[in-house]
C-alpha cells in the first residue's frame, strides 16, 4: 500500500520540532539552580557542630554548590535543599569495629531551622553520645521523613515531635549498653501525626504509656507499627475492636505482655498483614479464631510460653508464605492442615515439644524455601522419596531429633540448599556423599550426628566454599589433615579423630575450635603461618590435643586474638612475653601443661583480660604483686604449680573476681584479711553484662569453659560459669586464723581451705553465707564447737570438716545431720548425729559404748567355750577344706600368687613416681 504524500512530507517536520524541544528540556534538566545562599551558610554552621573523625563532610566547602554535596539534596527546579541524607553508610557485620570511626557526633544544631523546604531528615546510625533529640526539631514542618533510629540518641522524647503534622515516616530508637536509651512519659503527642505511616520505636522504653493501642489506633493513615522491645506489659485484652484500618505490619516483639493473645488481634480487617508478637511471655493457647484472619500473610508467635497442639485453623490461612511457632511449649504432632499452605515459603516449628512423625504434607507443600523442625521429639525416616518435591529448599533444620536420614549413596537432591543444620540427627555412620552437591553452602552443621568414617577428600573442596559455617564436631571422623586449608568464618572440628599437623588457615577465620584431637608437631608451625592478610581470628581453641614445643615470638600476626585456649597438651618452655602484643586478649588457657619459670611481667599490659589459667604446669616464683593492675580479670586459676610466698596483698583489687583457684602450691602465711573486696562474691545478684570475656558475645556457638575442683570432684563448667563464685586455697602451706571478713561473701557459693594449717575456729558468723554449696575445711588444726550459725546455709551440699580438733555436739535437728559420718571424723572430741558417739565419756561419766566391770574382770565360762568352739569350726572349716578339696586348694594359691604380684606391681609403680618427684625437685 502506498503511504500517502502529505505523511512523507509532514513527518520530518514533526521529528525537527520533537528534538529540538528534547533538547531544550534536557539541557534545563541538566542546568539546575544554585543552592540558596541562606541554606548554605545554615548547613554550614550545622556541619561545624558536628564531630567529623573521617571528614565524611569533606565536600561542604564554601567554594562548591550545597547542592552537589555529598548527603545533600536539593529541590530541582527551585535549588532549595529537601533532604540531608547523613547516616552512616558502613554496615557492622561479624564483629566489624570500624563503623564507629566514621560516625559523625557532636551536637544537632539549630540551623537547620533555615531549612524551609526540609522534607527528609536522615541521621541514623551515628554517635550523638546520649544528647537528647532536640525539641526544635518538632518546628521543621515541612519533614515528612525522620530517621534517628541507633544514632545514640537518649532521654526523654521531646513531645513538640507532635507539631510534625505532615510526618509520614517517624524512626526513633536503638540504643547500647553505653548510652541512656530513649523514653516517654506518654504517647499522646503521637496523635497529631495525622499523616503518620510508619511508626517505628526501636528499643524506647514506653511501659509508662498503658494506653499505647489506643492512641496508636487513631493513626488512621497508619500502615506499618514496629515496637521493639519497648518494655510494654499491656496489650489491652479487653479491648474487642480496634481502628486499625490501613495497618499491613505490627511488629511487637520482645515486649513484656504476660497473657493471651487479645480479641482485637483476630478483628483486623486490613487486605493483607503481617503480625510478629514473637519474644513476648504471651501464655495460653491460640484461640481457633485465629483462622478468621483470612489476609495474614506472615506470623511470628516464637520465643513465647504457648502451649497445647498446633491447630488445623492454621491450613485456612491460605495467603500465609512465614509461620514461625518455634521455642514454645507446644505438644503433640504436626497438623496435616499445613500441607494446605500452597503459598508457605518458611516453617519454623523448633524447640517444641512436638512428636510423632512428620506428616505426608508436609514434603507437599512447592513452594517452600525454609523448614526448621528441630528440637522436637520427631521420630522416623526421612528419605530422598520425602524431599523430591521440594527443589526451591535454601534451608533445612532437622537437629536434636530423633529423625533418621537415610537416602542412597548416590541420591542427587534436587535443591541447592545455603544452610543445613543436622546437628544430634541420626545421618551416619557413613560421611553423606550427597553433600558434595550442595555446593552453594554458607553453613553446614551436621556435629553429633553419628558419622564414624574417614573424611573424604572431596570434603575439604566443598568446606573451602562454605562461608560461614562448618560443624563437624562430637563425631569419629578421622583423617590428617596437614594439607587442608581452611577458609571459613566459623569452624569446629572438635572431638573428632583427626591427626597430623595443624591445617594451614585463611586469615578469614574468626573461630577456629579443633579441641579433642589427636593433633601433634610444634605448635610454632602453626602460629608463624604465612597468611593472606591480617588474620580476624577472634577465638582459637587447639586444648586436648598432642602439640609440643615452646609458644613462639610471632604474636604480632594474631591481632584480633580475644579468646586462646591451649590447655592439655605437651607445650613446655617460658610463657613468652610478646604474648602482651594481642592486647585484645580477654580469655588465656594455658593450662596442663609444663611451662615453667615465672608468670611474665608482660601479662599486666592486658586490660580486657577476663580469665587467666595458668593451673597444672610447673610455674614458680612468688605469685606477682602486679597481677592487682590486672582489674578486668573475673577467673584466676593458678593452681597445682610451684608457687611460694605469701599471697599478695594486691589480689584484693580484682574486685570483679569470681573465681580463685590457688590450691595446690606452697603458698604460706596468712589468709589477707581484704578478700570481701571482692564485691560480685559479695554481691547475691550480679548483672550478665559483666562477664564479656566469659560469654564471647560474637558467636554464640562458642562458650567458654572452665574444669574447677568444687564439690568434691573436678567438673567442667561452660555456659554457666559466669554464676559460679568460688574460692580455693587448699593444699598450701596457711597457717593462722580464717579470716573473719570472709563471711561478708553472700554471693560465695564454694569455698575450699583444707589441707592447710590453719587455727582458731570455724567463722562465728559463717549463716551470713547464704549461698555456700560446698565448704571444704578438712585437714586443717580448727578447734572449738561447730558454730550453729553453720545450720543456717540451707544451700549447702558438700561439708567437710573431717580430721580438725573440732569439739562438742554437731547442732542438732538441723541439715548438719543429712550429712554422711566422713564430713566430720577425726574429731576426737566431737559427737553427735550422724557420728555414732553420743557423748563425750569424762571423769564423771561413763560412755554409752564402754563396757566395764565393777568388781574387776569377769568373763562368763560360756565366752570362752565359746570361742574356742569357734576356732575350732573356723580353722577346719577353712584349711580342711584345702587339706582333702585339691581344687580349692590350687584355686586359693593362685589367688594369693596374684595377690602378691599385685602387691609388688602397684608398690613399685609408686616407688617410682616417688623417685622421679625427688629428681624433679
């Protein structure tokens, strides 16, 4: 067809004025006004308030245009400034300690007030060091966007943030340890925000405001509410409507609500929700009408005390693509309801109390992403006919179960999963070769899970790409591995069989945990590796293995070094003083093992230094004065070494002392009477956030732990051992009284001073401490009655008071009788329950047990008939027997051959220990 010949004339025509106008547009576009010369000096008086360390504000200069600075943004066809985007660009991640040192600080300045056209205020993630919010802030009426959210804001909310008519994004909150966290007296200035649509309260205490939902509620245009452990207690369960008419998310997580799910919760009407009330202490059952709720696309009700079953309501909710149930109480099986959920992506029923086999429906659902079911009582067989269905699986948990997984050898999944959790899951006893195809792993814990097999060589290739984590530990995987690298950010490969030298690592690694092996070599190979950069290695645990040597002088290659555990192994030589170069060290085992000389000097330079244990190795000396300076430390375990002297007057200024372990040397002289200085034995309640060293923060998987002699018997103990107070001083050279100070320690729960020589009597006043579990003063030269005061330790469950010159009665009718007779023999003048002596026989009296004659020594003929008809019974009894029964008789000269051998063997065995003590000496 013809085109007609006005359209081949009009055309070019209209392309000629179509880009000529575009030109023009584009070069106005492109020509924007100059910034406002009144707003520029205004951000420039703000900016000189401000405290710049990396001068992020480099660009706000006199000479350059406002508009092109960097945070700033400007209007582009008036020039005005809208928005002032300063929050700290750096993410903090695994431990990063840089964040901080580009933050700005300093103060907010008042200038901004020139800012009339100010929309977007964005100062988040900066150190304004506790500074309150300024009030003036409520005068910008033009903002319509402000984030202060962890930009170490504090006190008291100014109520003028309610003028702030046209806000609809509000972000307040976040806080640490360090700075005073925000508040409100109450929440009726939020009501003004008639534009309000995010709302979002991190970490701003607000149990004040009992009202919270209904002020909220009249937020009509309000879509998203996040109250973030905000310490509410009240979520007004009588309320049965509320006006939330737009909402689309309420996050109200770890609060303090102490009841059942309110009404108004199942009458939200919006098109679509998400609900988190997950951290709370929400109680009860979830109510069947939770079913009405036909929108809800996402609920998190984990970490709460639910309990009773998982109901079938929960397959009505059609739209629903998270439920996350884990960490309550719930019980029975899983329903077969939730294979109705076409649309879940994510299933977290963990640490539950869950049981039965997992339901047919479950391996149904097409579209699933995450399933976490473990910490449940699930028994049976999952197999690859189970798993066949599920190709988008990213991350499976199926740890601390009952659940055998049980596929064929050459099973290909067909999912590629990034997390896998199988930890005390059944998977072994072969290694599982279909891991070698997942090969997009950031975390791989498959530790207890009964493998009994070499490591296959394929293992470590895969390992070399996991990211994050890989647990191999509490299996008997053996193999060497002198020629592995090892490139992940978390490892743990102990309790396993693995021998060889230490692999070689990537300076990636944060924590390296390879306890419980059969590793051997000098230990100088591995710490004077060559790395790829400056190592992140935070916590290294290398105990209860086969190393040697002496510690090296390259300690400088370690600087991120937090926690160090070497105990249990065969390293000899001086503790080196470069030692003091990993000057972020908080945790030091060197224990079992033989260094010898004196504690270095170098040691008091550490001032994060938490736990010192140095016990089991030939060390000597003095203990040193200094170790005073060292006021971080909570344990200081020293014992079975070859320390002399006195105990050091300056030990009394480790006031965060909770634990001192000095058994087993030579100390001598006196107990110091200033050990109730230390004020956390002394105190009943201490706050957890003392114990940074002992509980490594960055890494829950890694807990610190520590073997103490305490009730008797050497036990280990880890995760709890910031609540363990003890005292041990036995085995020493003590002479003098116990101090009467001591019972001032309410907090002390063990305290150990036998196999010394002390004198005097048992502490007068011992009741006072009322948190004693255990009380050890054996073997000492106490004397005078048991105190009655000791009754009244109602804790107590360990006492021994054995071989003292204790007398008198043991008080009566009280727990002191509970105990077994050993807790006070060699006492020769002390009786009573559970003794066997009553009484103490003296000139005027006789003892219950004596048997005397009163008109001299009379035995009636019938005990000597008696007896010598009994010797004659037992003598032909016995060697008769031997005499005519020739078996019995080879059997009884075996016996007494092996007897004496016996004898010989064990006798000479000590004769030599003996004998190589004295050369040692």
């Amino acid at each position: 067809m013809a085109i007609p010949k006005v359209v081949t004339m009009v055309f070019p025509l209209f392309w000629f004025l179509f880009s000529t106008i575009s030109s023009t547009l584009l070069t106005q576009a492109n020509t924007l006004p100059p910034c406002n010369e009144t707003e520029k000096h205004a951000l420039l008086r703000f900016k000189r308030a401000l405290y710049d360390p990396r001068n992020r504000l480099s660009s706000w200069s006199t000479h350059e245009d406002c508009c092109e600075w960097n945070g700033v943004r400007c209007h582009n066809i008036t020039g005005r400034v809208i928005e002032l985007h300063l929050d700290n660009p750096c993410f903090s991640y695994f431990g990063e300690k840089s964040c901080h040192e580009i933050a700005l600080g300093g103060k907010v300045s008042p200038a901004l007030l020139k800012l009339e056209f100010l929309n977007r205020l964005d100062l988040s993630l900066n150190e304004f060091g506790g500074a309150p919010i300024p009030s003036f802030l409520g005068s910008i009426r033009s903002l319509t966007y402000l984030d202060l959210f962890d930009a170490s804001f504090g006190g008291l909310i100014p109520p003028q943030l309610g003028n702030l008519s046209n806000l609809h994004y509000l972000i307040l909150g976040g806080s640490d340890s360090y700075t005073p966290s925000l508040y409100v007296e109450n929440l009726h200035w939020i009501s003004h925000l008639s534009s309000l649509e995010h709302l979002v309260m991190y970490q701003v205490d607000l149990h004040k405001e009992v009202h919270w939902v209904e002020l909220t509620s009249m937020l009509s245009s309000l879509s998203e509410l996040v109250l973030y452990d905000c310490k509410l207690d009240n979520m007004s369960p009588s309320l049965k409507y509320v006006n939330f008419t737009s909402l689309t998310l309420l996050f109200i997580s770890r609060n303090h609500f102490i009841h059942e799910i309110p009404n108004w919760l199942f009458n939200l009407s919006t098109s679509r929700l998400q609900l988190d009330l997950s951290g709370n202490q929400l109680t009860g059952q979830i109510p069947k009408c939770l079913g009405q709720l036909k929108s809800l696309e996402s609920l998190s009700l984990d970490y709460n005390s639910f309990t009773g079953k998982i109901l079938e309501c929960f397959g009505q909710l059609k739209y629903l693509d998270s439920l996350s149930l884990a960490f309550n109480s719930f019980d029975g099986p899983i329903p077969s309801s939730l294979g109705n959920l076409s649309s879940l992506a994510y299933l977290d029923l963990s640490g539950n109390k869950l049981n039965g086999t997992l339901p047919s429906c479950l391996w149904l659902l097409p579209n699933l992403v995450g399933l976490y079911i473990g910490n449940n009582s699930l028994v049976g067989i999952v197999s690859e006919a189970h798993l066949k269905k599920l190709s988008k699986l990213k991350s499976l948990d199926m740890s601390s179960t009952s659940l055998i997984f049980k596929v064929k050898s050459n099973w290909v999944p067909p999912f590629q999963l990034k997390h896998l959790y199988m930890s005390s899951c059944h998977l072994g006893p072969n290694f599982p070769t279909w891991l070698q195809t997942q090969t997009s792993l950031w975390s791989l814990d498959i530790s207890n899970s009964g493998i009994i097999d070499v490591a296959p060589t394929w293992l470590w290739k895969l390992a070399s790409g996991i990211n994050l984590l890989i647990n191999l530990s509490n299996n008997h995987i053996s193999g060497n591995l002198s020629r592995v690298w090892l490139n992940n950010t978390v490892i743990h490969l102990n309790s396993n069989f693995f021998i060889g030298q230490l692999p070689a690592l990537s300076s990636n690694v944060i924590v390296l945990n390879m306890a419980n092996n059969s590793f051997s070599g000098p230990i100088s190979q591995f710490l004077c590796q060559n790395l790829n950069g400056t190592s992140q290695l935070e916590a290294l645990d290398l105990s209860n293995n086969d190393l040697s040597g002496e510690l090296p002088q390259c300690w400088k290659s370690w600087p991120s070094l937090s926690h160090l555990t070497f105990g249990n192994n065969y390293l000899s030589g001086k503790i080196p003083n470069s030692l003091s170069s990993v000057l972020s060290l908080e945790a030091l085992h060197l224990q079992n093992n033989s260094f010898f000389g004196s504690i270095p000097s170098s040691l008091r330079d550490f001032t994060s230094l938490g736990l010192l244990d140095l016990s089991g190795n030939q060390l000597l000396g003095n203990i040193p004065n200094w170790i005073g300076e060292v006021t971080s430390l909570n344990v200081l375990c020293l014992r079975s070494n070859k320390f002399t002297g006195e105990i050091p007057l300056q030990i009394c200024r480790l006031s965060s002392l909770i634990v001192l372990d000095l058994a087993d040397n030579e100390l001598s002289r006196f107990i110091p009477k200033c050990l109730n200085n230390f004020s956390l034995m002394a105190a009943i309640k201490t706050p957890d956030g003392m114990f940074t060293a002992l509980q490594y923060s960055n890494y829950e998987i890694y807990v610190e732990s520590l073997m103490l002699m305490t009730v008797g018997r050497e036990l280990e103990y880890k995760g709890i051992l910031k609540y363990v107070r003890m005292i041990d001083l036995s085995s020493n050279n003590l002479f003098g009284s116990i101090p009467t100070e001591l019972s001032q320690l309410a907090g002390l729960r063990f305290l150990n001073l036998s196999c010394n020589h002390l004198m005097g009597s048992i502490l007068e006043k011992i009741g006072r401490m009322t948190s004693l579990l255990s009380l050890d003063l054996s073997m000492n030269n106490l004397s005078g009655e048991i105190s009655q005061s000791l009754a009244d330790l109602t804790f107590l469950n360990h006492l021994n008071l054995s071989y003292n010159q204790l007398w008198g009665r043991i008080p009566s009718r009280t727990q002191l009788q509970s105990f077994d007779a050993f807790s006070y023999i060699g006492n020769a003048q002390l009786y009573g329950a559970p003794l066997t002596k009553n009484c103490i026989a003296n000139d005027g009296s006789q003892s219950k047990d004596t048997i005397e004659e009163s008109e001299g020594f009379k035995m009636p003929w019938f005990y000597i008939s008696s007896m010598g008809l009994g010797f004659i019974v037992g003598f032909w009894g016995v060697c008769g027997a031997l005499i005519f029964k020739k078996n019995w008789r080879y059997a009884y000269f075996q016996f007494v051959s092996y007897m004496r051998d016996w004898v010989y063997v064990v006798v000479a065995t000590r004769l030599n220990w003996f004998r190589d003590n004295l050369r040692s000496l």
